[in-house]
C-alpha cells in the first residue's frame, strides 16, 4: 500500500512490475542482473485517486502517460532491484503529492496610482530624451 495522505492511498495490487538490464551502476554485474524497476500503472482505472487529481496528473504528466492511460515510471539509480522499486514509489509519490494540491487561483489586481504615475514619468523622460536628439534643420 503505498500511503501519501491521509485520504489518498494506493493498494499494491494497481501496480505492474517489470525488471530490465540496467545501464546504471554495478561493473561487469550489470550484465547478468535485471536491476532496472519499471513501474507501470493505468491511472484511469484507479479506483484509488479522486478525478479531480487524475485530471491535474494527467495533465502534469503527459509525456509519461502511455496512450492507453498508463503512467510509466523507472528507476535505474542502485545496483539492487529493491531500491530502484522503493525510489519509482517514491517518485509517484512526489508526483501524486504535486498533483493532489490544487493550482492557486489568480486574482486580477489594478496597478497603484504611484505605480501608473512613476510608469508615465519614465515614459515622458524617455521621449524628450530621444526627441532631443533629433536632427533639426533651421
């Protein structure tokens, strides 16, 4: 069971495991031992995560969604099977942790009347800067 909140948890049974050859770390083991974890789990059959987070995940992680809705993660970071499966958990965790809060509303606010005067003082400055250096002809 992979916890990340208090509301939000994920039973082992919704993730796919499969180990590969790694290009990581380990010398000449590195050939005989499938240490690489990818992880592969289909978001949209979740039962587990509210669609209001599956719809912020999916659009933060676009291009690790496969086209039939799976998220695909792998880690090759250690030379053992069992760290590089820890740190694929932990990184859907800080994934699903960054979609789980949502996006601060913006609200429109007006420029101050100092801000706007300041603004069109600079502008005036400018002009007669650049108009004095015109070229006239008498």
């Amino acid at each position: 069971m992979l916890e990340i909140s208090d509301r939000l948890r994920i039973p082992d049974e919704e993730f796919s495991w499969s180990f590969v050859r790694s290009s990581g770390p380990g010398g000449q083991n590195v050939n005989k031992v499938a240490s690489k974890a990818v992880l592969r789990w289909n978001i949209a059959a979740s039962p587990s995560v509210p669609d209001d987070i599956k719809a912020r995940l999916q659009q933060q992680q676009r291009r690790r969604i496969t086209g039939e809705g799976e998220l695909l993660l792998t880690s090759q970071r250690y030379r053992d099977q069992e760290r590089n499966r820890l740190d694929c958990l932990e990184k859907l965790a800080g994934i699903l942790r960054a979609a789980a809060t949502p996006p601060k509303v913006r609200r429109q606010t007006k420029p101050s009347r100092g801000a706007h005067e300041r603004r069109l003082a600079a502008k005036k400055r400018r002009s007669a800067l650049k108009s004095s250096r015109r070229f006239h002809e008498e």
